[in-house]
C-alpha cells in the first residue's frame, strides 16, 4: 500500500511559522505585506502566482526562485529562532510509526509545500527518516496534478507502480480530498486543521477521523 501525506495541519503545525515566513518575504521582495492568504490546501507555487497578481507583476522563474529563497531563509530561522509555538500534530508519529513496520507499505509526502520548504520542516519536527520521496507544492500550482507525480515517484522509490485501490492520501483539506480522487486514490480525512468532521464527509472523503491516533485499524 502507499500512503500520501499532507503536511500542514495533518503531520504538524508550525505555530504560524510558515505563514510568517511568507509575509515576510512578501515585505521583503514587493515592500507590501500582500494580500491576505488563504493556505488551507493551497500550493506554495499557486500562493506565489496569487502574490504576484496582486501586485500586478508577471510571475517568471527567476522570481519565483527569488522569492522561494528568501521564503525558505525566513522559514529556516522562524523555526528554530522564532519563537512559533510549533509541534508535532496528536498521533501523527504514531501512526507513521505503525505505517513504518509494516513490510508492505511505502510512505511519501503529497503536500502543497515547495520540497525544500517540506523537508525543513520535517527535519525540524524529527520525522524526515519517514519519507523518502514526494510531490510538492514545486512541482505544480495544481494540488489536483500532483497526484499523478506522487505516483511516479512512488513507483521509482518503490521500483513497481501503485494502483490507486493501493493508495491512500491523508490530508486535512477539501483540497487534499479532491487531490486524492482526482488520480483514483482514496483520502483519509483528519480533522486536525480548520475544518470539521462534519464538514470533511461533506466533501466525500472515503474516511474521517478526528485524530491520527483513529486511524491506526483504518488504512
């Protein structure tokens, strides 16, 4: 089985660390804190182009590059300095752990988090060792077209193809539940971010739980 996990909201909670890094980045590149940012779900490269509209600017590689540099430097400090009351989500490691000892198992990321945003924060919180591959935030603006991606690399880290019978995605979002059905996988939905059990079988995840720690019989 593969299992695909969200970060944000489903692995850890940075305390605001990420958001702040962002503005700050904003301020430092447009000289303007940027419009209000909605990153429940949300793909850093789509967040970036948003910021960029704002300001009426064309968005290029060069400054998209630009600004992930100073996003990530700011990302970097805000974690280890910042004073963000950050931590590792209720049953995550457990879970992950469990996933782990399983022989037939493999565990990527599916995130909105550009990959060098992602592995800082998975090194910060201690869980980097559980991930060896995943599709970011980087790869597309499109959380949808990261399904697609994740597979791939699956199948290489893997060196065999997943079905999507095989394939879970674990996520915190409406987002995260359109991106699993949008390549056939199934979503296990966790009420740990902004929105509600309720609200999450509204949107047709295959299971919900309002912990990680539910989920250990589940997937």
């Amino acid at each position: 089985m593969l299992y695909l996990f969200d970060i944000d909201g489903t692995l850890v909670d940075t305390g605001g660390a990420g958001l702040t890094a962002l503005v700050e980045a904003t301020r430092e590149i447009f000289g303007h804190d940027g419009p209000e940012l909605d990153l429940a779900g949300s793909t850093d490269l789509g967040i970036i182009a948003n910021i960029h509209a704002h300001f009426e600017i064309e968005v290029t590689r060069e400054r998209i590059d630009t600004y992930f540099q100073v996003y990530l430097d700011r990302l970097d400090w805000n974690l280890a300095n910042g004073g963000h009351p950050g931590r590792v989500i209720a049953g995550a490691t457990e879970l992950l752990q469990h996933l782990a000892k399983k022989p037939d198992a493999t565990l990527g990321l599916l995130t909105g988090n550009i990959s060098g945003g992602a592995a800082a924060k998975m090194r910060h919180y201690g869980l980097s060792h559980y991930f060896s591959f995943g599709a970011y935030g980087s790869d597309h603006a499109d959380r949808n077209q990261l399904g697609p991606i994740a597979l791939e690399r699956a199948a290489l880290h893997a060196g065999r193809k997943f079905t999507a019978d095989e394939t879970w995605v674990i996520g915190d979002t409406p987002k995260d539940i359109a991106c699993a059905h949008a390549v056939g996988a199934r979503c296990l939905a966790v009420a740990t971010g902004r929105f509600s059990v309720a609200e999450l079988e509204a949107c047709g995840a295959d299971r919900v739980v309002a912990s990680l720690d539910q989920a250990l019989d589940l997937i």
